[in-house]
C-alpha cells in the first residue's frame, strides 16, 4: 500500500499577502484561508 503525496501548491507573494490581509482586516480563521485556498495548516499559520 503506497501512499500518494498530496501535490504541493505554491503560492506568490501577492497570493500570500492576500490571504494575511484577509484575516487581519476580515477576521479569517486559519481553516477559512485554508479552505479557500487549499493550502494545509502549516502553510496557513506561516502566512
């Protein structure tokens, strides 16, 4: 039984900015970024 990698999203720096912009003026959660944008935890809570 192999496991499958989930395939790893990047992201740019104006991607980034807008997802911090959003919870700082919008008052997103970690799992509201992470659901709009795909992204897993760690990357969120690193943004």
């Amino acid at each position: 039984m192999s496991k499958q990698r989930k395939q790893r999203l990047s992201f740019t720096v104006e991607q980034k900015l807008d997802y911090a912009k959003l919870m700082v003026n919008e008052g997103y959660t970690y799992q509201q970024i992470m659901d709009v944008s795909g992204a897993g935890s760690t990357a969120t809570s690193r943004t």
